[in-house]
C-alpha cells in the first residue's frame, strides 16, 4: 500500500474538494437554466391562453407589406387561414374601408401617426376596430403595428344609443310641443329660480305679449311676496327635495279664479310648476258637500229609518226614524260603531226577527256589502212590526240600509182584502144592476142584479162580449129597441170622452130603470141600472100633493093676509075707543074700569103687533118683505132693547148681564125689524127662563160681520122641538118652574127678519142647560 506524506494529502484533498465544488457549482448551475427556461416557456402558453381569448388581437405588417397576424384574425376576417399580406385583408373589406386602411398602414409605416378605423369584412357581420402605429425598431424598420378589436356589439350599442337619442329628441320636441299647447300654465325655473321657460298658456294668464317679455320681466302667476309667495313656495321645494301642492286663488282673464299649482324639484336642473284651474273642481266640491248635506237632511226627515255605512263596515249616518225605531241613542251612535255591533244592539233591543243561528244570519247581511244589486227582504219583528229592508251597495264600497215600516200597510192590505171580498157581496147584492165596461167596450164586471135585469145566461156574460154584441142581446126587451144604440152611446162617451150621462129607459113590460154612464179612474166605465117604476108612481102621487099643499098653501096665505086686514079694522076701533074711555070722553071711570081699560089697550096693541107679525110672515114667505136699507148703529138698538126688558127682569128677579162691546160697529137694514128680532130673542130668554135665573146678553163684531148672542140657564128645549122652533105654525111648549107657555111667532119672525138682512140665526139648547141663540149680521164700515 502506497503511503502518501501529509503535504500529498492536504494536496490531493484540495485537489478533490476543488473538483467536488466544481461539480456541484456545475450541478447547481445548470439546474438554475432549467428552471428558467421552463418557466419562459410556461409564461409563453399562459401568454399564448390570454392572447387567445383576448378582445383586442395584434397583427404587423412589415416594410414589404407581409403580415403576421393571430389566427384568429383570419376567423375575424372570415378567411380560411391567416392572412399573408395586407391585400389579402384588403379583399375581404368594402372597397371604400380597403383603400382608406391601406393609406392609413402606409402612412403608419412611414412614420406617420396613429390612426383607428371601423371596418367591416364583407359576409363576416362583424365591425372590427383598427388601431394602427407604428412598430417598434425591435420589430422592424418601416413596419406597423396594427390591434384588432371587435366592436360588433359596441357598434350595436352605438347605434341604439343613436337611435334611442334619436327617440328621445324626438319625445323631447314632442314633449316642448305638448307643454307649449297645454291648456294649463306651465313654467320652469333655473337654479336660482327665476323664470326660465314658460308656455303660451301661462303667457296669456298673466296676460303678457310673448313668451320672452314674460320672463324678461319676472310676471309670476300668483302675486305675492314673502312666505306663501311663488318663488318662496319654489325655493322650500328646492331645499325640501318633495314636490309643493298648494290651491290659492288667482285672478285670469279678469276672473277670480282657484287655481292647484304644483312645484317640482328638478334637481341642479331647477324647479318646474305647472297650475291647474280646479275652480270647476273647487265649485263641485262645495255643490257635493252641499248636496250631501241636503240629502243627509232629506234623509232625516224621511218616515223610514236610513243608515249608511262606510267600505270598512262602521256607521256614518243615521237619521232620526232609524234612531228611533231601533231604540238607539245617539250618543251611542256618534262611536261609529260597527255592522255586526249594531245588529247585536238591535238584537238587544228585540228589534231583529228571531232567528236560531244568529251568527250565520249576521254573516248572510255582511255579504250585502260584496253584492253588486240592492238586497231587499221582509223582517218580522217580535212586537208585531213589519220591516221592508233594503240593502244598497254605494260605490265607495259602503252600504245604504233602509228600513221601512210597513206595519201599517200590511193592515191596510189585509183590510183591503176585507174590503174587497166585502165590496164583491156588496156588488153581487146590491139592488141595482152594475156592468163594468173596459176601455176596449168589453163587458169586464157585472154583478147577479145586472143578469137578471137583462134576462141574459150566465154563459153569455162570460165570454166578455163587446157592447154592440151586448145591444143587439138586449135591444129586443126595450120598448123602444132602437134606444138600445144608446147603451154603446154611453159606454163611449164614458171610456174615451170620460164623460158622465145620466137618464132613462123604459123596457117592454112597462118597467122603467134609471141609467147613469160614469168613467172610471182606470180607464174603464160603471154602467148602472136601477129600477125606478115604483119610485116614478110614487113620484106621481107627491106632485099631485104637492099641488094640492100648494093650493092649501096659497088659500092659507090668502085667508091670513084678509083675515089681518079684516081684523086690523075692528080692532083699530075698539083701541080707539079704549083710549078715549081712558081719557075720559065718556065721563070718570073707577078705579077698576080704568084697570080693565088699560088692560084692553095693552091686548089691542098686543094684538095690532101679531097682526103685523103676521102679515111679515106672510110677505116674507111669499117673497114681498118690504126692508128699509139705512146705516144702523147695532149697540144703541141692543142697548134700547136692554133697557126696554130691564123692568120685566127685574119684576121676575132675574139676572140680566150686559156685554156690548165696542167694535159691533154699524150694519145697514131696517130699524124696527132689526129692533123687534132682538126684541124677540131677549123676551123669549126673559119669559122663559126660572125665576132667580141668569140671562146673558152679548153684542161683539169684527171685520166681516156683527154677532149677538142670548142665553140663559133655563131647563132648555127638547131635541125634537128644537128641529121645529123656528115654524111658524107650530106652537113649542116651553116649562119653566113656575110657568108654562108656548113660543109663538117670535123666533121665526126673527129668523125671517135677519136671513133677510143676509145674517143668520141658529140656537142651540140642551135639557138642563139652558138655551143660547146666536145672531150674526153682515158688517159695513162706519
């Protein structure tokens, strides 16, 4: 084995750690070269990946015009494979596009600048952009460098952007258009608020020359400064960012008119305000409130009971029936309360018909307020009471709720069926004959008298015959039976000329009937018939008694008109004789012949009245009442009557109370009639009434006419004697407590008296209480 010294060693050691660091600097060296080429490389097809799905594309074209390009271009240009030369590109574009992209490459390459350009590749429908400059030296001297874009759909958007401005100018002009013909003023406003734009309708509301001299001027629509002013108004709107709706009064035309003006926020753009006239609106508003409450007040003042609800079903209105038929005040009421509350309050109050299933029966009456018709139906009610309830939906969605009592019709609907079924016994037993006619002169109704007077089957009246069938029926049992045409007469003149006819008719066996043609209200004519043969006979007898009263009547007056005048002559001297005894012609008389003198005078002048109050009667039933017409004081007459009964009064210790007012006033007629009339009534009173009794005498006038007034407390007159007071020739028996008469002429003089002054007398009398008598004379004006 081979030794080495130390110094070999350390040699031959350094020797090999040199070479071992060699090695690995040479190792390490070219691992580092490795590594960098493959990460070029992996660079380079990441590169190759984004330039592949890139929207721009690089493409050169060098000095001799040779291109290098992507292959995409080639999809690009619609070509088959990539382009070689810039004619080859040149051919797939517009011959227009072609040459000027040449010119501009060319002009690239020779150091020109850069340029971009639209083109379109025939058949590829694409828009490509070209950016062109020129190329770097690194690529080549005289070259350019030219990026591909596709801006097909940026193209696109261009032109729709173009054609929507397009639209949009189009709607702007047509939108200027619209403001300047609008009916109502419009306006807009700059930032700082003055008046920038304004259409001709707000030119003529200000009533400026033109749109110019409006805003030059500042003539705002609304006049005022201050707050509440138009640009105050524009500016909060301004500042606020909301839009300002405000109705103020304005004067246009000359007209005072409320005008709704409105301000918009446009932004840094300004404040735009357009008004409207609302005083239409403003007028219909105020006509609806007044017809709301004229309607609400109609409606208050209805029989029926009315309440409306709103769309969410609570009450607004009620009137006074509807409070008062369902008990229900109205403090209550002014809550509003709601649908169902006020059925359960009305169920309550034992308003509401019974009904088992109340819910369900509340839910059937909540649906009315989904009905599109009026809902109506009958309700009963526990007390008796009929209801007509009708439901009518409002618009509003709310609901009209009547209630009508028909308690009362419903009555008078049974009555009537009473009545009707009475009304057809009656009409079926009624002793005349009775045929209804139509408006078409068809028999409609007749009753069994009508049948029976005819002679005619029941068959033939009921096929309803016309009246020429019905006359040619009954024309045979005339007695004159051409009279029969008389009957269709009748029935015409009743339907169609609605007039009434009355007459008569005598039939063949010698009975006669009374007719009579009366249209009735529904068009159609009663026809009636009644027999009148026994009532003609009748008839006959009383004229001829009545002829043969007349006669008596005549031979009466005339026996009283000779007998007064026969008897005034005798009884005229056997006064005149009394008178010249009590004067002593004859000599003195004793004291008893001078009583029974005074008595034969007294009886002569009584006697001489009755005379005279006969022959009055007599003239006055014949008519020949003979009046002296002068102005009357009517309270001297009462007062002298007074007086003259005073004594007589006294004498029977009578109270005789006096009240002639100041107003009886005049009346024009005869003196001593009228003076005898009160004479009468005042001694019936005085002579007639119980001693210790009261008789009242009263005299009053007004306007229009005097009255007098007598009563007394005496036993008064009985029923049947009242009807015949006032007869001249019947004598009424009148029974005091001590005395007992009869009224002779002296009422019925009266009466004739005072009805011929135009008055009237009437009594009025009761027994036990007394007897009144009433005078009333027509007034004349003093």
């Amino acid at each position: 084995m081979i030794e080495l010294n130390p110094l070999h060693a350390t040699l031959a050691g350094l020797i090999v750690a040199i070479w071992l660091a060699a090695a690995i600097v040479a190792v390490i060296f070219g691992w580092q070269r490795g590594h960098s080429a493959r990460a070029a490389v992996a660079e380079l097809a990441r590169l190759r990946m984004m330039l592949a799905g890139a929207p721009v594309l690089p493409m050169l074209v060098t000095a001799d015009g040779r291109v290098r390009a992507h292959e995409r271009v080639a999809d690009w240009f619609g070509l088959e494979r990539s382009p070689r030369s810039l004619p080859d590109l040149a051919a797939r574009l517009d011959p227009l596009d072609a040459e000027a992209l040449t010119r501009d490459v060319l002009t690239a390459q020779r150091g020109g600048a850069a340029f971009a350009r639209a083109v379109r590749p025939v058949g590829a429908g694409r828009v490509l952009m070209v950016r062109g400059r020129p190329a770097a030296e690194a690529l080549g001297e005289g070259a350019a460098l030219l990026w591909l874009f596709d801006a097909t759909e940026s193209e696109e958007e261009i032109d729709s952007l173009d054609s929507e401005r397009g639209r949009l100018a189009d709607a702007l002009d047509a939108l200027a258009g619209l403001i300047e013909a609008a009916p109502i003023p419009m306006w807009h406003r700059g930032p700082d608020l003055r008046l920038s734009l304004v259409n001709s309708a707000y030119v003529r509301a200000v009533d400026g020359v033109d749109a110019h001299g409006v805003i030059e001027r500042g003539l705002e629509l609304i006049e005022g400064h201050g707050p509440g002013s138009p640009i105050a108004t524009a500016a909060a709107a301004r500042d606020e960012g909301e839009m300002s709706v405000r109705t103020v009064p304005a004067t246009i035309g000359g007209e005072r008119r409320t005008l709704r003006v409105v301000d918009v926020p446009l932004g840094p753009s300004g404040i735009a305000g357009y008004a409207v006239d609302v005083e239409e609106v403003e007028q219909a508003k105020a006509d609806l409130v007044r017809f709301e409450d004229a309607q609400r007040d109609m409606l208050d003042r209805l029989s029926a009971g009315v309440a409306q609800f709103a769309a969410d079903r609570h009450l607004v209105f009620s009137n006074s029936a509807f409070q008062r038929l369902f008990a229900m005040l109205p403090e209550w009421l002014a809550d509003r309360p709601e649908f169902d509350r006020v059925l359960e309050r009305m169920r309550e109050a034992d308003r509401l018909p019974e009904s088992r299933d109340f819910p369900g029966w509340k839910a059937e009456r909540r649906r009315w307020f989904l009905s599109e018709t009026a809902q109506e139906e009958a309700w009963q009610l526990p007390s008796g009471t009929h209801l007509r309830v009708v439901g009518q939906p409002l618009p509003d969605g709310g609901m009209l709720m009547i209630f009508e009592d028909r308690t009362e019709q419903v009555r008078l609907r049974v009555e009537a069926d009473t009545l009707l079924r009475v009304r057809t016994a009656t009409f079926n037993n009624l002793y005349e004959a009775v045929g209804v006619f139509a408006a078409d002169g068809r028999l409609h109704l007749w009753n069994n008298r009508f049948r029976e007077v005819w002679e005619l089957e029941e068959e033939e009246l009921a096929r309803h015959p016309r009246v020429d069938a019905l006359v040619q029926m009954v024309s045979p049992r005339l007695a004159n039976p051409a009279r029969g045409g008389l009957i269709r007469e009748l029935v015409r003149l009743a339907t169609t000329d609605r007039q009434s006819r009355v007459g008569r008719i005598a039939f063949a066996d010698g009975r006669h009937f009374q007719f009579a043609a009366v249209p009735l209200p529904d068009g159609n004519a009663l026809f009636t018939l009644l027999d009148i043969t026994d009532s003609l006979r009748a008839e006959q007898a009383l004229r001829d008694r009545a002829a043969a009263l007349e006669e008596g009547d005549r031979v009466k007056s005339a026996f009283v008109a000779t007998m007064s005048y026969e008897l005034r002559t005798p009884l005229t001297s056997i006064g005149g004789f009394a008178e010249m005894l009590s004067a002593g012609f004859a000599g003195p008389l004793s004291d008893r012949a001078k009583d029974y003198v005074g008595s034969i005078i007294a009886a002569s002048a009584r006697l001489g009245q009755l005379v005279d109050e006969v022959l009055d009667l007599t003239r006055s039933a014949a008519g020949h009442l003979d009046l002296e017409h002068v102005p009357i004081e009517l309270d001297a007459i009462c007062r002298s009557a007074v007086e003259g009964l005073s004594d007589a009064a006294r004498t029977r210790k009578l109270e005789l109370i006096v009240a002639i007012e100041d107003n009886v006033g005049q009346v024009s007629g005869d003196v001593r009639r009228l003076r005898q009339a009160i004479d009468h009534v005042l001694r019936n009173a005085v002579d007639y009434t119980p001693e210790g009794g009261r008789v009242f005498f009263h005299a009053s006038g007004d306007r229009e006419q005097a009255t007098i007034i007598v009563s007394d407390n005496g036993r008064g007159i009985e029923a049947e004697e009242r009807q015949r007071i006032f007869d001249p020739f019947h004598r009424t028996t009148v029974k005091g407590d001590r005395r007992e008469g009869s009224i002779g002429l002296g009422l019925p003089l009266t009466r004739h008296y005072i009805e011929a002054h135009g008055g009237s007398v009437w009594l009025e009398s009761e027994p036990g209480s007394g007897t009144t008598v009433s005078i009333r004379l027509p007034r004349t004006t003093a």
